[in-house]
C-alpha cells in the first residue's frame, strides 16, 4: 500500500512573510488541534461527573498547548542545534512536548491552589487520547515509520518525512536489502498506527478504571507504565538514528525512567486515601444565577 502526505494548500500567506509563514496546513497540525481539544473534553467529563467546576478543563488545556509545543520545540533544538526550528512548522519531540506540558499544567494548577496529585489524576486519559490522536497526525503526514517488512500490512510513504527510500533508510540504520537501489521506496512498518491503535486502548482503559479505590494519583502512575511500555516496544521497529546507550535510542532510555517512576508511584499510591485532598477555590462550581 503507498500512502500519500494529507495537505490543504493555502493560496496565501498566513503569518510574516521571510520569518513564519503558513501556506498550507498539514493533517499533523489538524490532529494536534483535535488531540488538544479532545483531550480537554474528557477532563470536563471527569470535572462534571466529581461535580467540580469545569474550567479546570479548559485551564490545563491551555497550559498544555503552551508549555507543551514550546517543550517539544526546545527539547527538538537541544537534539538537532537548529534554532530557526523554533519557527518553523516542523521539528517536534513528543519527550519535550511531555515534559514542557507537564511543568506548564502544574504551575497552572500550583498557581490556583489546587493538589499535584488530582491535577495528574484528571490529567492521566486525556494524556493517553491525545497521544493516540497525535499520531494520527503523524501518519497523515507520513512521519515517523517504521523499517522496512514484508508484512501484509506494510506501507510505502514516497513522499514522507523523509520519504521511506533505500538511502533515507540507510541513513537512518534500518535494515535495508542489499539489491535495493537509491531512490527506491521501499514498504515499511506503519508504526505510527500500532501506537494509535495500543494508545487508545490504553485510554480505554484507564477511563474504566476512574472509579479505582486507590489513593488520587495513582491513575496517572498507570499511565506513566502503560505510554513507557508502548514506546518502548515500538522503537524496537522504528526507523531511528538517535541510538544513544547501545542499541537503546533516546526514547527507549527515557521510556525505561517512566517505566521506573510509574512503577515507585503505583506501589506509593496503591493504598487508599486516608483522608480527602484539600481541593483550591478554582475547583469549586461556580454558583447558579438568581432569577
């Protein structure tokens, strides 16, 4: 199967023409909207069904776009050295995108009194959504396959980023056949879906699983395990060069601390709550009008 880029060509110039100009828009930037907004609809849910106010929802949606695209931004420079990504459409780590929309959605909650612990509880399905919607962004714009492979199910991504051909390949340490020729695109593993299809299970999942009778946290500690596991096994067939200890790469290295942090904190948090967390005003409904 050959799988072509989704981009809605613009006939102008959205933005400072020589210093950020969009003239397109591309599915990745779609589904990072929708995975956004998505994701700030399930905690509304969550806020609604606890009977809390629900702008929280809209408050660390907000963070995590900010804090987020700025991480992912940063973390993407720190690899690569190139500053003028910062401008550009392009260049996002999902680790950065992590980690600066995890500092900006605490601070947000530190700022409004309200406890770490239930931020990340409320935090931890919209998480496991929005990845799994991120990379449906990814496979639009064919980014980030996998190696090649015979499997039925297999992928040619001629105009990809980078396209799937035997020299990219190479150039990305993937197992190439010998007779492949330069220029030659070649069917690969569309690692992209298994991580749509294993995350939204994982979302599945832990919104069954918001009623547990553990202390408030521990639902996000299950998602810590849960998104180090799955990225872990997928990097066994990407297509990556950022192998960093061995044949580990950066993310199989960082999946393996998630791992270990979700872990210490699920047998931190397996027990109950011994006494209810003190929830800031912010999360106090707001009160109904008088007629």
């Amino acid at each position: 199967m050959t799988v072509y880029p989704f981009i809605i060509h613009i006939p102008f110039c959205l933005g400072i023409p020589g210093v950020f100009c969009i003239d397109e828009i591309t599915g990745y930037g779609i589904m990072m909207l929708v995975a956004f907004f998505m994701g700030g609809w399930a905690m509304k849910l969550e806020l609604r069904r606890r009977h809390l106010n629900e702008e929280y929802a809209t408050d660390i949606m907000i963070a995590a776009m900010i804090g987020g695209i700025l991480g992912a931004k940063l973390w993407y420079v720190a690899l690569t050295g190139e500053p003028r990504a910062l401008l550009s459409r392009g260049g996002l780590v999902w680790y950065g995108g992590f980690l600066g929309g995890t500092a900006a959605v605490l601070l947000n909650g530190w700022w409004k009194r309200i406890p770490t612990r239930f931020t990340l509880e409320l935090a931890a399905p919209a998480l496991a959504l929005g990845y799994c919607l991120g990379r449906v962004g990814c496979f639009l714009v064919n980014d980030d396959y996998g190696i090649p492979t015979n499997l039925p199910w297999a992928m040619k991504f001629p105009y990809g980023l980078p396209p799937s051909t035997v020299e990219n390949l190479r150039a990305m340490n993937a197992p190439v056949p010998a007779d492949g020729l330069p220029g030659q695109v070649l069917a690969v593993h569309p690692t992209q879906l298994y991580e749509v299809t294993a995350m939204f299970v994982v979302f599945w999942l832990l919104w069954r699983l918001r009623n547990h009778r553990h202390a408030t946290g521990w639902l996000f500690a299950l998602y810590l395990l849960f998104a180090g596991m799955e990225r872990f096994l997928v990097e066994l067939v990407r297509a990556k060069d950022d192998r960093l200890i061995g044949a580990l790469s950066l993310a199989q290295v960082t999946s393996i601390l998630l791992v270990a942090g979700g872990l210490y904190l699920l047998r931190r948090w397996d027990l109950p709550e011994q006494q209810p967390l003190p929830m800031g005003p912010a999360l106090k409904p707001p009160e109904p009008l008088k007629a």
